[in-house]
C-alpha cells in the first residue's frame, strides 16, 4: 500500500490492508484476477 502510494506511511498501509481484508475488497480482487489470468486459457481449451 505505502509503495503503490495508496497509503502515507507504513502504519496507514498495514491499517489499510487490514481493512480490505476484513471487509472482503481484498478477496474480490484475488478472484478478479483470477477471472482474468484464467479467461485467455479457458477460451482457447474451448476453442
């Protein structure tokens, strides 16, 4: 968080990432990318 600038200071990031993890943002983003990264390979295994 602090890297990608999303949080000013190292103790505002941890306390960021503990609140997408505790609402569920973090786990809708993993499967997200998921969904992507797995879209190409199942469309061609189809095809």
């Amino acid at each position: 968080m602090l890297i990608a600038g999303r949080a000013v200071s190292l103790e505002a990031g941890i306390e960021l990432a503990a609140r997408s993890l505790d609402s569920g943002a973090a786990r809708q983003v993993l499967e997200d990318l998921v969904t992507r990264t797995n879209a190409p390979a199942e469309a061609e295994a189809a095809g």
